[in-house]
C-alpha cells in the first residue's frame, strides 16, 4: 500500500512537472488574439428570446444603454426564464438539454453534450457553496435580480470553453496557453461567488 502510494505520489509530481506553471497574477500576454474564439460558438436559434430579454433588461432601472443588453448581469436570469431552462429561481437539467437539443443547428450537437455537463459541474460547485452559506438563494441585487443565473451562465462558458469538443476548438498556441492558464488558475466555479 505505501509502495503504491509514494509511486502515485511521484507519478503525479511527474506529470504536474510537465507542463508549464503560470504565475496567476501574471495572466500570459495573447497580444490582442480574441480568447473567444477558441472554442466555436454554436449556432443557436433562440427566436424572439433575445428581443424580449433586451426589452426586459432595457426595462430595469438598472440599464445603462452604454453597454449592450447581453452584458447585463440579468440578462441570463431572463434568458433561462424566457427559455424554459429555469422554473421559480432553479435551473432544470434536463429542460436546458431538451431545449439545446431542438435549437442548436444540427452540425453543432456534438457540443450540446458537453454544454450540458458543464451545467451539472457549475450547478453542484454553485450549490455546494450556497449549502455552505446555509441559503437557498443568493440576495436579489440593487440590478433587480438574483446573480444566481449570471453565475452559472459565465461558469458555464468558462467549463466549455475548457471541455470544448476537439472538432469546435481552434488548436492554435494562444488558445492552448489560454485553456492551460484557465485550468491552473481558474478552477470551478470559475467565477467569484457573493457572500451572502
Ligand atoms: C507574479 O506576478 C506578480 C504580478 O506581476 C508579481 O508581483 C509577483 O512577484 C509574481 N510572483 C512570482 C512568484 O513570480
């Protein structure tokens, strides 16, 4: 048992030496490459969605018309609604999969999969520290909603983007430094969590 122990100990040690260790404070310089490309978006007809989340965000008293509707921090809570993806504050698993299935364009559904583990992944790290908190809900925010929704959006597209299908991932340098950089210092949920 000891024998096996120090020679998986060593192992890890070996494997770990092997690629390279980023200083975190130090993010790798990409010289203006656009990090957003690096895993293909899918093609995703959500229908009049868009324009009613744009309308809903426009709405709160919250809007600043200086940036777009799509990063408003509710603009996700809206989206899950509006999709079905999320029922009175709790998003469902499997309705987010039904939904990816019927919208996302036939050649992109090998990624649907993937989306859909990063959204158990997300949702199990986000409730374990809700469980931590003792609270079933994040505060609603001055911006007029729960950040519970913004959350898992951005922790979702950080996992996919680090578990992104071989076929939709663009194997160029600056995206493999920035998928190694993201895995050493941006672990689960990705995201910095409220503390209430
Ligand atoms: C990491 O980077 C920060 C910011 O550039 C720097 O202040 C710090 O000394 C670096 N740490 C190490 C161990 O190199």
């Amino acid at each position: 048992m000891r024998k096996y122990t120090i020679c998986c100990g060593f192992l890890l040690i070996f494997l770990d030496c092997s690629r390279a260790t980023f200083n975190c404070s130090a993010p790798p310089n990409f010289n203006n490459f656009d990090i957003n490309t690096c895993c293909r978006t899918p093609e995703l007809d959500m229908g009049d969605v868009p324009q009613k989340c744009h309308k809903y965000v426009s709405g709160l008293k919250s809007s600043n018309s200086k940036y777009p509707s799509y990063a408003h921090l509710c603009y996700p809570d809206c989206i899950y609604r509006e999709t079905g993806a999320m029922v009175n504050g709790k998003i469902k698993v499997d309705r987010v999969k039904q939904y990816l299935e019927e919208h996302v364009h036939r050649r992109d559904q090998d990624i649907v999969s993937h989306i859909v583990h990063s959204f158990e992944s997300c949702l199990t790290n986000v409730k374990g520290h809700m469980k931590s908190l003792n609270i079933e809900s994040y505060k609603v925010l001055p911006h007029g909603c729960s950040p519970f929704a913004g959350i898992i959006y951005s922790c979702v597209n950080a996992e996919t983007f680090l578990n992104c299908p071989a076929q939709m991932w663009k194997n160029e340098r600056p995206c493999n430094l920035a998928k190694q950089f993201a895995e050493q210092c941006n672990p689960l949920p990705h995201v910095p969590l409220p503390s209430s």
